[in-house]
C-alpha cells in the first residue's frame, strides 16, 4: 500500500487539471465571441471543443479525488460548456 497516497494524489492533480480546463474552455468561447477575425473564432472554438472531449476523457479517474461541490460545479459548467459548443457551431 506504499503507492496509495500516490495515486490520490495523481487523482487530485488530474482533478486541478479539470477545474482549470474548464476555465481554459470559457476562455477560449469568450475571445472567440469577441473576436471579428474568422480564423481567431474558429481555432478558439475548436480549441474550447477539444478542452471539453479532454475533460470527458480524464473526469472519470478523478472523480475519487473531488468533493461533492466541486463535482457539482464542474458538473454544472459541462453542462453551460455543452451548451455554449453547441450555439458556436
């Protein structure tokens, strides 16, 4: 049981890489908004799309590491993320 504590900590990092993939994600949506580049508007969303197929790959060996808020906010942003990749294309 030597490695136990390191896999919850892998688990934790891959967690801290979720929450902030997400925040990556809005960004990535907001400059493509604002944007009046074609070319700009584009690679940010898909930059944003491939940050959200990233968070679903990786969420469920984190799930462990989260606590019931946080799996509920980031719960709640996919779903706002979704949405958003959606209107965008």
């Amino acid at each position: 049981m030597a490695d136990a504590p390191e896999v919850g900590d892998s688990r934790r990092v891959g967690a801290e890489f979720i929450i902030a993939d997400l925040e990556l994600a809005f960004t990535f949506l907001e400059i493509a908004r604002t944007s009046s580049v074609t070319e700009t508007v584009r690679r940010n969303q898909g930059n944003a799309r491939t940050a959200y197929h990233a968070i679903l790959r990786f969420l469920p060996r984190c799930l462990p590491a989260l606590s019931a808020a946080e799996r509920q906010t980031i719960d709640d942003n996919l779903r706002k993320l979704k949405k958003r990749l959606e209107q965008a294309w």
